[in-house]
C-alpha cells in the first residue's frame, strides 16, 4: 500500500530532512554543572525542612497524635 499516490512525490520529497545537520561547527554551550547542583541542593533542603517539620510536629503534639494524623492522611489518599 502506498504512502501517498504518485502525484503527491514532488511533496513528500520536500518533507524528507536529513537526519543528521551536522555540519562540522561546535556550538560552545553553558555547562549545567551549577543548574544541576542548585537543583540538587533545594530538593536536599527541601527534604531536610519536612523532616525538621515532622519532628517538630512529633515532639508538640506526640507520638500518638502524630502517628493517628499520618494514618489519617493515608486513609484519606486511599
């Protein structure tokens, strides 16, 4: 079966690209070594503030308390 019918190849021969434009220029580009590490360093803070929150919580209101509103948040996601 084809693809297009046989008036229609002057149009698929224009859409055809090369798959490769390289041609032979290095583009210098930024390195994402500091991208990388602030990505890496604000989920690291991040995490360390839910942790300092959760233990906060624990030693105000308890560990009973504190674990009856964690399986509560459970109960409520399932």
């Amino acid at each position: 079966m084809a693809l297009a019918c046989p008036e229609n190849w002057p149009y698929l021969k224009s859409m055809v690209q090369p798959i490769s434009t390289h041609d032979g220029r290095v583009v210098a580009t930024r390195p994402q070594g500091r991208v990388a590490s602030a990505i890496v360093w604000g989920a690291a803070g991040l995490g360390v503030l839910a942790l300092l929150g959760a233990l906060a919580l624990w030693f105000h209101y308890g560990t009973a308390v504190f674990f009856e509103m964690i399986a509560a948040g459970i109960s409520a996601c399932f």
